[in-house]
C-alpha cells in the first residue's frame, strides 16, 4: 500500500508504548529510522490492521492522549492508511485526539446512577472540575450499577491506573482529585484501586443451589486450583468424552438461547459454524456488556474467571475454533485484569494451547479491550472493532456463522450464555433444562441491588420480593435502554412471559423506579444515551436519535400533541428502516413509557 | 475483454403483486426496475458496493421483522416486495424528513420531487432542530467540499479507497450525528494523501464535493444547467483512452465527468484527465 504520511514525529514516550507492543521495527518500512541498508532494498511490510485498537490502547494507557505523531507512527508500524486510523481512533469514547490531563473522571449519569443520585454527584464534579470535556466526563452505565452512583478514573501511566469510586458520594468526590501516587514500575498491566470484594455484588453469596453464581465469592479467582477444586473442568472432560457433535447434541437438547439481548438457539448458531467448510472458525465472546443497567457478565468475569475460560474452550471444541477472542468493554479494569491472569495461568497449565488436557485439542483465547462505545457489542460491530475497523454494525445477510471475524465462520456469544454451557455438560441436558438459571441485574429502588440467579418461570414480584424495594415501585425498566417499561409485577421472566407483556428479558436488566424518580429526566438519558453511541452508519438512528432527544426536551417543558404524533413517527421509521438492533430498539422504552406510564399525559 | 460468466439461474419475485423474472443475485432494486418501479435512493451507486446507510429505498418483504434496503437486499426466489406499503412510504417520508432537517439538500438531484411525492415536511421539527451546517472547505483550485451537504454515504470514501483509487486520502471519523468525512486530523486536502483524481466527486450523490468552478458559479448566480452541453470524447493525455463528459456552458468547461458505463473505468479518472481541461 503507497501511504503518503504528513511528517509528524512521535515523542520517545509514545514511540516506547507502541514498540512494546509491536516490538521493535524490522527496517524503515514499516517505521524504523532509514538507513542506508533500506535505499537498497524493497521490504514488503505486513498489513496487520487488527493490531490498531491495541496500538491505540497502547498509547491512550501512557500518555492518556493520541497525538498525530503517535497516531503516524501506528500507521507506519501497521500499514494503515492514516485518514483510516484517524476514523477508527475518533471513533471511541475513551480516547482523544486532543490533548487532555492523564487523568480523566468518569462519572456515570446513566439510569441506574441517576436512580440513586447521579445528579448531586455530577453537581458537584462540576462545582470542583469545571466544565465537562477535559479533567472529567459524563460516562454512559459502567457497569457497576449495583453501587451506584458511580464513577471511575482512569489515568494513563506505567502502570495506568483505574480507581473505581463506588458508591460516590457529593463528599468522596472532592478527594476524588488526589490521585493514589502512580508507580513507575514497568509492568504494563493496569492497576485497580477501590474495588469491593465480589460478593458485594452477589445477594445470594453462599446460597445452596446456585449455579452460575456457586463459586463468587467463597472460591478465590486467582486460583486455578480452589477452582478445579470447586468442581472447574469436569464440563470439559465431559466434553471430550461426548465429541464435539456431542456437545452441541447436548446444547440444542438443553434448549439454551442466547443471554446477549436477542435470544438466538445457542445449539443452532454452534451447530450451523460448526458444519461451515470455511476455516478456520473463529470464537468471539462477547463482554462488551454496555447495556446501560447490566453487569452480570461483570459480576462473572470477576469472581469466577476459569469458568469463562473453560466455557470457551467448550464451544470451540464444539465448533472447530482454534482461536478464541474475548472482546471485554475498555471500563473493565478488574474484569481484565482477572481474565489476564486467568488465561495466562491455563495457559501455563496446559489448558490452553496446544494439545489441551493431552486430548490434541488446540486453541487459545486473546483478550480485546473495547475503547468505549455501545454499539461494539452488536455482533457484527465487534467484528469491525477487532479488525481495527471502526465499530460499525454490518448489515445481515451474510450472518456470522457464515462469513464473520476476518470473513470466516464465526461463533459469537455472550458470556453468562457461554458459562451456562457448564452445568449442561455438568447435569446433562436435560436436568439443567428441568432447572434452567437466568441471572438478573437488579438495581435503583431496592434494598439489596445486585446480580441474582433465579429459575426461569419465577415472576418479577418474586424476584423483587428477594432484593426488597425501598420507596413506593412506580415502574421497572426490564431489559435496559433498549428495553421497556413494566407495572405489572406478576409477569414470569421468561423471554416468552415478558414478550406477551409487551417487553423484553433484553440483558436482565431489572431496573426499580419508585415514585421520587423524575420520569422525565430518566427518559432524556435514555434518548441521550442513544443519539451518543449511535454510529451514524444509517439515517433513521444518526438523525432519529437526535431529533427523538429534541422532542422529549420540548415536551418535557410543555406537553404537545405534535411533537408525541413526531416522536411516533420517526420511533417507528427507526425501529423499521435502521440497519441495526441499536436504532430498532432506540425508541422501545420511551414508548413504553408513554403508554403505560402516561409520561407526557 | 469481459470475461464470459456461467449463465445465472432466473428467479421469480414479486413486486407489488407482479411476478418478474430476474438473474439470481439480483438486488430487489433491480427487480424493481425489471417491473418498471421508480424507488429512490441516494447512497446507492451504479460503481460501487452498496453501503445500504441512507434508507430512502426501503420496502417491505413479506414475513420480514423490517423494513429492507432495495439497494442491497438480494432478491430471493418467491420473495413477495412491496414498493409502496404505507410502512415502506411512511419509512421514506421520515427519512426525507430527518435528512432534509439537518442536511442542506438544495443541490442533490430529485430531493425537491421526493419530498413533495411523500408529502415529507422537514420543518416540523422546529426551527432549532441540529443541522450539519458548517463552512464550505475551500482548501484548493480544483475542488470544494462543501459538508453542510453531505448525507454522510459513504460513497466518496469508498471511491478513493479500496473500490477504486486506493490512495485512502479521506475516511469516516468520529461518532454518530458528529460523524464526518475527513482527512486524518482534518488536514487541508493539499496535506493530506489526495492525487486529486476527483473520482470522490464523481460519485458524490448531493453536490457536496464540487468542481471549484461549479462551486464559484453557484455562489455567483451563474450555474444554468439548461445552458449546459455535454460532449464525450476521448482523453488525450495518455494510451489509457478514457472517456471524458465535458459539460460546457457559455463556451467554457464548467465540469468533467466520465460515463459510469465504460467496461473499463467505470467513472474514474486521474487529475489530468478529470481537472486538466485548462488546455482543452
Ligand atoms: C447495540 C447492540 C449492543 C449489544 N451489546 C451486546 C453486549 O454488550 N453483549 C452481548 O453479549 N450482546 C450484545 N448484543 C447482542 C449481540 O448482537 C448478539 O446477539 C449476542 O452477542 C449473541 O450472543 P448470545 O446468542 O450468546 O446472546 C448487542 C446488540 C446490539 C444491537
Ligand atoms: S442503527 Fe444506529 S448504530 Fe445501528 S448501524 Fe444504524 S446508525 Fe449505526
Ligand atoms: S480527489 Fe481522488 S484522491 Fe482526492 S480525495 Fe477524492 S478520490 Fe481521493
Ligand atoms: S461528501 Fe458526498 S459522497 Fe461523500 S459522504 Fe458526503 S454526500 Fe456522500
Ligand atoms: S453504573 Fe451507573 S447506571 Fe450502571
Ligand atoms: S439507496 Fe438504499 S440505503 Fe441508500
């Protein structure tokens, strides 16, 4: 490829972040100083495009910014036309091509925040900060809802730093500008500060009977033995005795659907890549979890990272992957750091690599960081991002389990879908199908908010019941953004009761509203939410979200039939003419929350 | 030399209660034009992969959860299309209407009719909804890019890099509404890797990359396409032989394109031929 760059140089800084991960260059074409040696010859210099979010990661993690010479130096190294970079690089929240301080503040203002006082948070960032943009900003759901209000810094050094600030309180957040003293250690590895123990997060810690919840918090998630211990691996050795076909056999039978949102067959999706005579086939696991209100793939990825690990490996043995990648959101910190050191230490162990369990079994798991954008975890935009494309959703036909990842067979699940896959092998189809658990991310107007584990065919008021509400329930938003409004508590979580309800299991999102929210400020986040992480691929959701969030503003101030009639109309066109699940679902809870709770009546 | 294709199977599909016979791999949009169906599109180029982004040709299949892109979404045996459902013409109407709120649609060809055909009323989202609007960029003689037009389709990206020119000089940046095409760190196209082929202009469905000569006689009141002749002939700078529309008014070339139909070139030129008609 003939790239013309425009001169700028890297600092020694930026250049030392880069060749850390890269290596070294080979020669001056693929970005080394230009010796002699090179006007003699022509070098050919690999494409490697899917390289660039890393090398963005790289540089945003040490110096906290990407500057044009950092961003010439990637292109260089990886071949990558730089107007293409520039596109992939502004493209993610959490980076910036303008310079910024090395610590940046996140503060979530989304629901489940907002829920618990986000706003006086937020005041008072602003009071001690000054305007959003540069020291701080206003972050969608951070997944860590069951604490909220919630905040995360992150700061760019050696090692980078997160600190998480949860709950955040008007008070903690004046100390919030005293940042823990970065070490200047080599370890490239990100270092987290203010974490709760796991089981903060699980209710039901220590209950009998759970079973994808059994292991968080009474199994320590560093060892690999406590977890072989408490009963790691046996799905596995299950699964070479049943052969792959057997496997998936045993998944159809089950009758797992996917956990994501959209409540695919799991059995199906392996069965058709399975058969693909395409390869290789690749495995994506999706830990993109942005669903504003969820964190139960968190909640599993922290405190129990072997099952994830094995899970994996199950379906790529069923589904003929040699290789594994794991796509987990860029404001996961812990959740990274665990899963580093859980893939590391199978790794080390035989469990990953070649010749698996001695059972010639060949496969292994790289671990993606998201940079900060929603639309990532739709399954053909995770794709795009792992590539080094920008995340952009692609449009359907052709699917995944045909031409996916790097164009080929692709499996892509969702975490809590893939670690079910577990007792299945463990119980046998047919017993776990007798007792099929969901996990449920309750937050916002309860007592005990968290991640519950529940039999499908419990209702909402049973589930309720368990966390406790405070305040008098008004209304639970089920599914998240994307998701709707309920007032009727007895309806069964099952995908099918929530449907006939007029509403989605979406992600399991359970969130609580009691009568001290203000509904109209939480619908405003909602469209808000969806006009920032559109991708602004397709007309119906680049400008239908813009002009949904105008009207509920509008309204908000003074209630017009034209602008509800106009609200109508273009959820509808968005719902009907996007290109993808983000724009079809942009205007489902505003709907929801116009018909059944009369919002604007 | 067009190479020889194996002869494609013919499937039926029906288009508004009419049975047309297409070669499989056809998109619905040609099926459309099989059974003499007018549905608009924008993003849509006759030289290029679809990109499917803009909307306006969506019509309803049978049994579908969505509306579909006619543009893109291959026709299937059996598949029974609607072209003129009150969804499919709802679905268009809103697209006309968020585009034309917030996308100054004065030069794109065929914008003023559609809007009237589906009685699309852009103002209706207030004086205050957000526009695209922002300073034409005029960074060099040969041609403007004027984004407060720009619908935001793909198709001048994909022109200049891996569908034809691959020299990559612009590309998508940034996020949602602010979504813009640029070169990297928005540099002036004389810094940026641009050859100035102006294979980008040729494809630019709403005038918002224009010839600088188009761009000054609209700003001075003097563009008259009625004016206007078109002559092809054959460029003379080199063996290659491309073909060259001149579009001349008052005796002078006021533009260059090149006929979308030549086997070879599709559309696409090099600066000489595109912008050197100084010694025509
Ligand atoms: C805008 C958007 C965001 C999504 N985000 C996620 C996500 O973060 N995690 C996830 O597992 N699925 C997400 N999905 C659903 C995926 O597209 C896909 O259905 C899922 O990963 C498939 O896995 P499953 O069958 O195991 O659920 C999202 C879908 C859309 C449209
Ligand atoms: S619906 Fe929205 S997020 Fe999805 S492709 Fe279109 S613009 Fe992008
Ligand atoms: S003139 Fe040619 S090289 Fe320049 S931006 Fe347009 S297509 Fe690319
Ligand atoms: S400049 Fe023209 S061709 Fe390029 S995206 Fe905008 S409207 Fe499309
Ligand atoms: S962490 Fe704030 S809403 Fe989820
Ligand atoms: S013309 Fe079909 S989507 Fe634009």
């Amino acid at each position: 490829m003939d790239l013309r760059f425009r001169g700028a140089e890297p600092s020694e800084e930026e250049r030392a972040a880069i060749d850390a991960l890269l290596g070294p260059p080979a020669s001056a074409w693929d970005g080394g100083a230009r010796t002699e040696q090179d006007l003699r010859f022509a070098a050919r210099a690999e494409a490697a495009r899917d390289q660039l979010l890393p090398a963005l990661h790289a540089v945003n993690d040490r110096v906290g910014w990407i500057s044009e010479g950092a961003l010439e130096y990637i292109c260089r190294r990886l071949t990558i036309p730089p107007a293409e970079a520039y596109g992939v690089a502004t493209f993610y929240a959490l980076f910036s091509v303008q310079p910024r301080p090395k610590r940046v503040l996140h503060v979530c203002t989304d629901l489940a925040c907002q829920a618990k006082g986000a706003e006086s948070v937020r005041r008072r960032v602003e009071d001690h900060f000054g305007p959003a943009g540069t020291s701080w900003q206003e972050s969608p759901c951070l997944g860590m809802c069951e604490r909220a209000p919630a905040a995360l810094a992150l700061e760019a050094g050696t090692p980078p730093v997160a600190q998480v600030y949860a709950p955040a309180t008007p008070e903690t957040i004046t100390t919030m500008a005293e940042a823990p003293p970065n070490s200047n250690g080599s370890t490239p590895s990100v270092k987290v500060t203010g974490e709760t123990p796991e089981r903060a997060a699980v209710p039901q810690t220590g209950q009998d009977g759970l079973l994808l919840l059994r292991r968080i918090g009474t199994v320590d998630p560093a060892s690999l033995d406590d977890y072989r211990a408490a009963g790691g691996y046996t799905a596995l050795r299950r699964a070479f005795e049943l052969g792959p076909a057997g496997v998936i056999r045993e998944v159809l039978e089950s009758g797992l659907v996917g956990r994501g949102g959209a409540a695919f067959p799991t059995g199906r999706k392996w069965d058709a890549t399975a058969r693909q005579p395409d390869h290789p086939h690749y495995l994506v696991c999706n830990a993109d979890e942005s669903e504003p209100g969820t964190f139960k793939d968190r909640v599993i990825m922290e405190g129990d990272p072997y099952a994830l690990v094995e899970a994996m490996t199950i379906a790529a043995y069923a589904t003929g992957c040699a290789k594994g990648y794991l796509y987990i959101r860029g404001e996961y910190p812990r959740a990274v750091a665990r899963l580093q050191h859980a893939i590391a230490t199978a790794r080390a162990r035989g469990l990953l690599g070649d010749d698996i369990l001695g059972k010639g079994l060949s496969f292994d798991i790289e671990l993606r960081r998201g940079a900060g954008a929603y639309i990532c975890g739709e399954e053909t935009a995770i794709f795009n991002s792992i590539e080094g494309q920008r995340g952009e959703p692609r449009s359907k036909p052709p699917f995944p389990v045909e031409k996916g990842l790097f164009g080929k067979p692709t499996v892509v699940n969702n975490v809590e879908t893939l670690v079910n896959v577990l007792p299945i092998l463990e119980r046998g189809a047919q017993a776990y199908a007798a007792a099929e658990p969901k996990l449920f991310c309750v937050s916002g107007a309860v007592e005990r908010p968290g991640v519950y584990e529940l039999t499908f065919g419990a209702t909402l008021r049973e589930l309720l019941d368990l966390s406790g509400t405070t305040g008098t329930t008004r209304a639970v938003l089920l599914g998240g953004a994307a998701g709707a409004f309920v007032t009727d508590l007895d309806i069964p979580l099952t995908f099918e009761g929530t449907r006939a309800a007029g509403a989605t299991l979406g992600s399991g999102v359970v969130l609580v509203i009691d009568d001290g929210v203000d509904l109209k400020s939480l619908l405003l986040r909602i469209a808000e939410f969806f006009r920032d992480e559109s991708c602004g691929q397709c007309v119906p959701c680049r400008v239908g979200t813009v002009r949904q969030e105008e009207a509920l503003h509008r309204l908000s101030r003074r209630v017009d039939d034209d602008d509800l009639v106009l609200l109508r109309e273009v959820g509808q066109t968005m719902r009907d003419a996007s290109i993808c699940g983000l724009g079809q679902t942009a205007w489902n809870a505003v709907e929801s929350a116009i018909d059944r709770l009369g919002v604007f009546r | 030399m067009i190479p020889l294709q194996p002869p494609r199977r013919l499937i039926d599909v029906e288009i508004d209660g009419e049975t047309v016979r297409v070669p499989e791999g056809s998109t619905i949009l040609d099926a459309c034009a099989v059974a003499g169906k007018d549905i608009p599109t924008l993003c849509y180029g006759d030289t290029l992969t679809p990109k499917n982004a803009c909307r306006v040709c969506v019509v309803e299949v049978e049994g579908a959860r969505t509306l579909a892109p006619a543009c893109s979404r291959k026709a299937e045996k059996g598949m029974k299309v609607g072209t003129d459902t009150e969804r499919a013409r709802q679905s268009r109407k809103v697209v006309l209407e968020l585009l034309a709120s917030s996308v100054d649609l004065s030069t794109t060809p065929r914008a003023a009719e559609w809007t009237k055909e589906y009685d699309a009323d852009p103002a209706r989202f207030g004086d205050d909804a957000a526009t695209v609007e922002q300073p034409a960029k005029v960074d060099n003689e040969l041609y403007v890019r004027d984004y407060s037009k720009c619908i935001m389709c793909y198709k001048c990206v994909d022109a200049c890099g891996d569908q034809w020119q691959n020299t990559f000089a612009i590309g998508v940046a940034g996020r949602g509404f602010d979504t813009t095409i640029s070169t990297e760190f928005d540099a002036p196209l004389t810094d940026s890797a641009c050859v100035y082929c102006g294979n980008c202009v040729e494809v630019c469905p709403t005038g918002a990359l224009s010839f600088k000569s188009e761009f000054d006689m609209r700003a001075e009141g003097t563009w008259d396409e009625s004016k206007q002749t078109e002559t092809t002939t054959i460029c003379s700078y080199c063996g290659v032989g491309c073909n060259l529309t001149l579009h001349v008014q008052d005796n002078k070339i006021v533009k260059v394109t090149s006929p979308h139909d030549n086997p070879v070139t599709k559309g696409n030129l090099c600066v000489k031929g595109r912008f050197g008609y100084g010694y025509v």
